[in-house]
C-alpha cells in the first residue's frame, strides 16, 4: 500500500500524489459511501496503484487534523485573510474568517496586499490585530514587496486563501506558485444553470502548499455557536477572563466590563470590539432560532 495527498477530485475520480511528486488516478472503494465519508482534497490517503489503463483504489483515508464544508476539503492548516485598500476592506468578514480559523485550530494570518495604493493600511490592521496575536503582512502582487516573507509564512502549511472578491487572492496564489489562475472580473466558477460549482486543486509548486479556492468565504459563524462561546475565539479577549463585574461577562456594554475598559485605555481595538458585538448579535439571532 501506498500513502499520498489527493490533490483533485472529479466525477468520482480523485488524483493523488505521491511523496517523489507522481500522481495517480483512483477511484474511492465503496465502503466509503457506506460510511458516508467523501474523500476531500488535502486528505492523505493510502491507495494501491492501478495498472496499464486500469485506474488504481483509494483504499484508505488517514486521520484528517481538519475538515471543512465550504469549500470541501481536509487538513487545512493555515488560512490567509486577504485584506486590501481597494476594494474597501470588509473587516467584519476578516473578523467572521478569524474566529472559523480560530474555531476550528486553524492558524490565520493577513496580509494586507495592493500595499503600493495605500501603505498606510497594513500598520493600522498590525495595530488592530496584535492583541489577537494574528501576523499581519503587507504585500503587493503587483510589485512583489512582501511576497517572500508570505511565502515563508505558508510554508510548512496546507494553505487557504480567503477574503472579499476583489482583494488579490488569485493574484497573489499566481505570484507565489507560478501557476495562472482565473483572476479580475471573469468568475472561476464553472456555470450549470443556477447550479455552480467549483472544481477545487491542491497546487504544490516551489515548495508551498496552497487551496485554489476563495476558501471560507462562504462561511457565515458556526450555525451551532453558542453566544457565550463567541469570545472564546477572540484570543485578545483572554487577558481579561474573569475581570468582569459580571460572570458569565458577554462584554456587550455590561457595566464593568473589563474589555469595555481596555478599549477606552487603547489597550483594545476599538473597531474590533465593535464588530465582536455585531457578531455576537448575529449569533444570538442564530441561537435562539437554532430550532426553526
Ligand atoms: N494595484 C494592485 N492591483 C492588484 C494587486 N493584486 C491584485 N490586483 C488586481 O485586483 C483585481 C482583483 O484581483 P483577483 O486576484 O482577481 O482578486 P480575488 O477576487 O481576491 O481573487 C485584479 O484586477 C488584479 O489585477 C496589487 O497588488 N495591486
Ligand atoms: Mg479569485
Ligand atoms: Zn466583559
């Protein structure tokens, strides 16, 4: 038996890659239909080779670290928040992206491209984000600054990049890999009727590991999340754990609330904290609807 990647799943016909970088077409054993389990792109595998023309069998698949719905794929390590000046920057949706990366262990980082329009915006977001601890980078596909402290920083990862159309994610991939992707104003996605889908790769080229996929963009917060457990996915928010007046503190405007009060000593970012309480809305809504 050997073990490999899968890099590209399509009409039931997944291609995996080898450790020497050799890919194999294969077909998944039926006992995974009956037990519901779909192989995704970044799962690694144990296959048997086919032979000739014939194609080979997926016989196993190992332990995924993670696995995500949209977009469908496992053991992504690293996710990349794509921010930019142009357009404006959608920071409740880079919020939204932190705490799923947060949420389900996944490493964050942004990086801040098109730096050459506006190179005020990445320090502002160092600022914003430092508490949290999430890196913050400023590139520029265009001009290339930046590109190889990004690339040091995936590498090592299976890697995702997210964020609002627009931003540079395509670019960006294309620069780092080498590879052309779809990328401006023409959408990568392949049109049946209202139907749309899209057909996910694993590109491994100079050493990085990266998702061709907007990644979680889709990803509105947890359906399933708690209120209470919002603020858990805001690391900054743990140097204040029990400091509120009250216990359990939603650090929703109650008074005395120790948050509250790390915004108005600057030690918080202020625009954050704001969106933090729109999230946690949104996710009250979505509690007390969880049943409908
Ligand atoms: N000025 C500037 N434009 C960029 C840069 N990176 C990407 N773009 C442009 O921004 C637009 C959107 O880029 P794209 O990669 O498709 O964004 P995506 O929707 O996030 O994948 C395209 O017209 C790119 O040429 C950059 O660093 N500087
Ligand atoms: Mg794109
Ligand atoms: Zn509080």
């Amino acid at each position: 038996m050997r073990e490999g990647t899968i890099v590209e799943g399509r009409g039931g016909l997944y291609t995996v890659r080898d450790g020497a970088g050799t890919d194999y077409v294969l077909r998944a054993k039926k006992k995974f239909r009956r037990q519901n389990l779909t192989p995704l792109v970044g799962d690694r595998v144990c296959f048997l080779p086919g032979s000739l023309e014939e194609h080979g069998w997926l016989e196993e698949i190992l332990p995924r670290t993670f696995q995500g719905l949209r977009p469908p794929v496992a053991n992504v390590s690293l996710l990349v928040v794509v921010l930019a000046p142009e357009p404006a920057p959608d920071l409740l949706l880079a919020d939204k992206l932190l705490v799923t990366a947060f949420g389900q262990g996944i490493t964050p980082l942004i990086a801040v491209n098109k730096q050459e329009l506006d190179a005020g915006l990445a320090p502002r977001m160092r600022v914003a984000y430092a508490p949290a601890g999430v890196p913050v980078l400023a590139v520029s596909a265009a001009t290339g600054e930046g590109l190889d402290a990004l690339s040091q920083a995936l590498s090592g990862h299976l890697s995702c990049f997210a964020g609002q159309s627009g931003a540079g994610k395509s670019t960006l991939i294309s620069r780092l890999t080498g590879r052309e992707l779809a990328s401006g104003a023409i959408s990568p996605r392949i049109r049946r009727g209202r139907q749309t889908t899209r057909h996910i790769t694993l590109i491994e080229e100079r050493g990085l590991r990266v998702l061709d996929t907007p990644g979680f963009s889709l990803l509105e917060t947890p359906d399933d999340l708690e209120p209470q457990q919002l603020a858990r996915h805001y690391p900054e928010f743990e140097a204040y754990l029990g400091q509120c007046r009250f216990d359990p503190c939603l650090h929703d405007r109650e008074p005395g609330c120790a948050v509250a009060e790390a915004v108005s000593r600057g030690a918080l970012d202020a625009g954050r904290v704001e969106r933090y309480r729109e999230l946690l809305a949104q996710t009250k809504e979505k509690w007390s609807t969880r049943y409908d």
